[in-house]
C-alpha cells in the first residue's frame, strides 16, 4: 500500500515537471522584460533618423538598443537599427527597419506564387544560418494574406505563416512603406488565433508612422539614388533584380544571414504577472 502510495506521488511529480519548467520560464522572461526601457504612450518614437511614429494611449514603443535586447529574448539573433511597438498586454509585436535602397518605382506587378517558391526554396540557407547561431528553424508553409500593394498609401503587405522545428505556427504580417531614399519594413509578429484582430491594430498603428520632411515618397527629385529593383524584389528581401545576373543563391545569400525574413516571437498575453509590467492608468 505504501509503495503505490509513493509510486502515485512520483507520477504526480513527473506530471507537474513540465509545468513547472514552462512556469519557471515564464517568470524568468517576465523579468527580462521588465528590466527593458519601455516608452508610454502616449508619446512619439522616433524610428531611427528617417520617421516617426506616435505611440497611443496603451501602447508602448522601444528603441534601438532596447529593441535589440527584445528580439534577442524572443529567439531571434542580434538585430542593429530595430524599433518595436506594441499593445500593452504585448500579445503582438511590430518591428521597424529602414534600408536605404534608393527610390523603388511601384509600377511592377506581383506574381505571388512565384516568390512564394522562392521564399521556400530559401529555407534551407537560412536554417543553415540560424543553426549556426544557436536557433531553431523557421520554415515557410505559405501565403496567409498574398502580396498586395496600395499606391495611396505607398504600401506594399503581405502575410506569411511559418513553421518552427517544433510544429509551432508563427505569422509574419509584414508591411514595406516606400519613401524618398528607401523603404521603411514594419513586421508585426502574431499567432494564426489573433491575426485577423491584430492586423486591424497594426494597420491602425501605421497610420500614425510618418516619413520626417525630405523623406517622404512623394518628395522625389530628379537626380535621387534609384533602386535596383522594384516591389517584387521586396518580397525577397532586395535581392531578386540582380539575382539575375549574378545568380540567385550567390547573391540572395546575404540576405538569408541577416534574416530580413521572419521574426519570432512568444506568447506575452500569458505570463503571470504582466500587466504589473506598465504603471496603471491613473483614474
């Protein structure tokens, strides 16, 4: 009787074990988070020297260095000239990076399923890469929302869904806004559950991001650096136009090392805890 009693504890154990890792290492993130410099809205964020983005009641932004420091607890590796913002709760994540690649005309048309076979074909050099430093693969699985372009707004989205090696589905919703002397990437980082709602937030936020004066698109002069290549090219990260003469893998190489693709990300929205993260909204 005394054995089963102990052997039905030991089961018990062994059960909460994982649990009890998962929770440790909640609270351990929970932490990282916390010691980040994170700035309130309201406020204005300044994204690098190209724009500016007002940061809304509830939502928070971070700078370079801070962003560096996030993305590097979410599984990504090091990460220079990044900015974030997000909701509060930090159930989703966007990240800003300008390249400067000239002015890129917007008159080209998008043959979706053409780069998504590229897009996948380039899994393998990237994981290659990411095993190197440590990190687990991210694989392309397809189109969540295909590429899109709204001459408005200057805006070319997409949406991609990835696989991590442990089956965990990761989106990337990435928006390219087009200035004067390059493209702006803003990548909001969610789950398949929120997408749609988070979508409707991100794009929300965007409407507050602002070229500085001098940058925006509609400021191009004659004698501006021209881009090499058009939106298409964008998908895959710049390198498609001169992939063509140089060969694809030799020159798009360069781009799987700095993972210009994907952004990983957790589940902020269940750690213990969070919302003590943020001061409380005075009544």
């Amino acid at each position: 009787m005394a054995n089963r009693f102990w052997l039905r504890c030991l089961a018990a154990l062994l059960l909460a074990l994982p649990a009890l890792a998962l929770a440790q290492e909640d609270s351990k993130m929970l932490s990282e988070l916390k010691k980040l410099a994170w700035q309130e809205g309201p406020t204005s964020g300044n994204v690098g020297t190209k724009a500016t983005i007002k940061v809304p009641a509830q939502y928070v932004f971070l700078d370079e260095s801070n962003t560096r420091r996030f993305l590097e607890l979410n599984g990504n590796p090091p990460m220079s000239d990044h900015y974030l913002i997000a909701p509060r709760s930090l159930a989703w994540f966007a990240v800003f990076s300008f390249e400067a690649t000239g002015y890129i005309k917007d008159d080209e048309k998008i043959d979706a399923d053409s780069l998504l076979k590229k897009l996948q074909d380039s899994d393998g050099p990237s994981n290659e890469e990411r095993k190197r430093l440590g990190l687990g693969g991210l694989h392309t699985v397809g189109w969540e929302v295909a590429p899109h372009y709204d001459s408005a707004s200057r805006r070319l989205e997409w949406g991609m869904r990835l696989k991590t090696d442990d089956d965990k589905m990761v989106i990337n919703y990435t928006s390219r806004l087009l200035g004067r002397t390059g493209v702006m990437s803003a990548i909001l980082v969610s789950s398949p559950q929120t997408l749609t709602a988070d979508t409707r937030e991100f794009q929300s936020a965007l409407e507050q991001f602002s070229y500085l004066p001098g940058e925006k698109y509609s400021e191009f002069k004659s004698g501006d650096k021209m881009a090499e290549y058009g939106l298409a090219a964008l998908i895959l990260g710049g390198a498609a136009a001169v992939a063509t003469k140089k060969g694809f893998w030799a020159v798009i190489g360069g781009f799987f090392a700095a993972f210009w693709k994907i952004l990983a990300g957790v589940a902020a929205a269940g750690f213990a805890g969070l919302r003590s993260m943020f001061r409380r909204d005075k009544a």
